[in-house]
C-alpha cells in the first residue's frame, strides 16, 4: 500500500464562503500515482468545514444562507464571550472537516455535479491548511 500527502493553502476573504478545490485535490490524487484506494481531504480548523455538492452560484448561495439562519453568529452562546465565533465552531462540528472519496482507476470517484469545498465559517483568513492523503495501491 502506498501513501501520499499533500496539504493546499488558501485565502479566505469572507466571513462565510464555499471555495472551491476541486482541480486541487483532482491534481494532487493524479500526482500521487494510486490507482485504487482513497482520498481524505481535511481541514484541520476549528471554525471551518469540507462539503461536497454542485458548484452552482444560486445553490451556493443558499448553502451559506442556510448556514447563517441555522447557527446565527449572534446567537446567546456561551463561547462569544470568549472569542465572538461559537457559530463558526458549531457549523464545523455539524458538517464536519473531513470527507472520503473514493479512488478507482487513478481518479475520484464523485458524480458530475459533485464539487468538493471548502467551508469558511469564520473568515477572512490569510491562510486555511487543507491536508489531502490517497493511500492505495
């Protein structure tokens, strides 16, 4: 079995924003040489998330919407008194920093309209680490 690691960089420049890093993680599955096996994309934050679904601008916009009447930043939560973003950490720990998808014949294996993306829910950040391993054979 053989494992690859790759972590991506990117600048957020909204309080909420889906980005999209699809071609990324596409890429980094072609460097890595596995054929078969998996991807783990994770984000390894606190106050942000990993989604998968269509890069359509209406629906993105109503993801985000969605997310802002679900968990409203200010909500009476007990951690605004510490740092002012309890909704960020909520909405990471209801979608989750981490996906898997599948690796067959060297690609992902996701439906046509399925992007993959990253979810700022406390932005603008200069900097968001996304850590993508494949392990296969």
């Amino acid at each position: 079995m053989k494992i690859y690691f790759k972590d991506i960089v990117v600048k957020t420049t909204k309080m909420y924003e889906l980005i999209d890093i699809t071609r990324d993680v596409e890429r980094i599955v072609s460097e890595s040489k596995i054929v078969n096996g998996i991807c783990v994309i994770h984000a390894p934050h606190a106050t942000a998330a990993i989604v998968i679904n269509e890069h359509e601008n209406g629906l993105m916009s109503d993801i985000l919407e969605f997310i802002r009447e679900l968990v409203p930043r200010d909500g009476k939560w007990k951690h605004n008194i510490i740092d002012d973003n309890a909704s960020a950490h909520i909405i990471s720990a209801i979608i989750g920093s981490t996906r898997i998808i599948p690796v067959r014949d060297g690609r992902l294996v996701r439906g046509t309209w399925q992007n993959i993306f990253l979810l700022e829910a406390d932005g603008p950040r200069h900097a968001r680490r996304i850590v993508i391993e494949v392990f296969g054979e």
